[in-house]
C-alpha cells in the first residue's frame, strides 16, 4: 500500500508540473501576442525661434531669423518668439557661440568682451506668440547688446536652452 501511494504521489507531481509547465507555455505565448506600444507622449514641450535685430525695435518686421553686420561692434540683439502654448516658470539660457567648423560656444574675452552666457527666469502664460528678450529680466530695456565688444570676425549665433522650473 505504502508503494501504491508512493506512485500516486509521483504521478500528482509529474501531473503538476506538465500542467505548470503547459500553463507558462500559454502565458508566454498569450504575453507574446498582446504586446502593444503606444504612440509618442510629449509633456511640456516648449517651442519658438530666436530673431535677430540691430536696432532692438519693438517692430516686427526689425527682427530676422539671419543677420548680417558689417564690424565686430556693429550692434545685434537677440529674442525668442515662443510659438507653443506651453505654461508655467522656465529658465532661459542664451549662450553666444561662434562657428569653427561645428557650432561651439564663444569664449569671453577670446571672441567676445561681452557676457556669453546670460540667465533668465521667465513665466510663460500658455500665449502662443510671447516674447523673450536675451537679458536677466527677459525684458527688452536690458536686452544684452551681443555686438559690442566682438573681438573676431566669424559666424555666431544664440542657442536658446529652456528648462523647467520648480
């Protein structure tokens, strides 16, 4: 009797194990076939595009996306039109950099007597079309004059880095 038991007791435990076995062999393969991506979710995109001006006007039609001066202390300044509905406080880094072969950022005192780097706190209200000027305060009276003080000739342009504030 104790034989007999001895093989039922076997023969339950191999049952189990095909049955376990059989069962993660359907999930994996049931997993397998249920596997869907969703698309893209972007949170708290920001967007806009950096002008240019020599006369820093309150006019439009003064600012450009290109510029041309003829000297290193020819004056230019620089904004940022924000074109998404973006709300809440951001921080605005300008960075003044200067083309040798790939774009790189300007070094004060070697390309330019001027700041390089200028940090604004800015809130955005959620207006598509608001601006940001390149100074501390983001407003246009202190907006950082990037011409005066070049030392060299070359290409430069403003990079334009916003980041989340807390």
């Amino acid at each position: 009797m104790n034989e007999r038991k001895k093989s039922q007791k076997g023969f339950v435990a191999v049952t189990l194990i095909t049955v376990l076995a059989i069962a993660l062999v359907l999930v994996v393969y049931a997993t397998l076939l249920a596997t869907f991506q969703g698309g893209e979710v972007v949170v708290g995109t920001v967007a806009g595009n950096v002008y240019y001006s020599t006369t820093n006007s309150t006019t439009a039609s003064d600012w450009t996306p290109t510029l041309n001066v003829s000297g290193t202390n020819d004056p230019w300044y620089a904004k940022v039109n924000f074109t998404s509905a973006y709300t809440g406080n951001v921080q605005i880094t300008w960075q003044l950099e200067k083309k040798n072969g790939n774009w790189a950022n300007a070094t004060q005192g070697t390309d330019a007597n001027v700041t390089t780097v200028i940090t604004t706190s800015f809130t955005l209200n959620g207006t598509s079309g608001q601006t940001a000027y390149a100074s501390t305060s983001g407003l246009i009276g202190t907006n950082q004059n990037w011409g005066a003080g070049m030392l060299k000739q070359g290409s430069y342009r403003i990079a334009v880095y916003i980041d989340s504030k807390a």
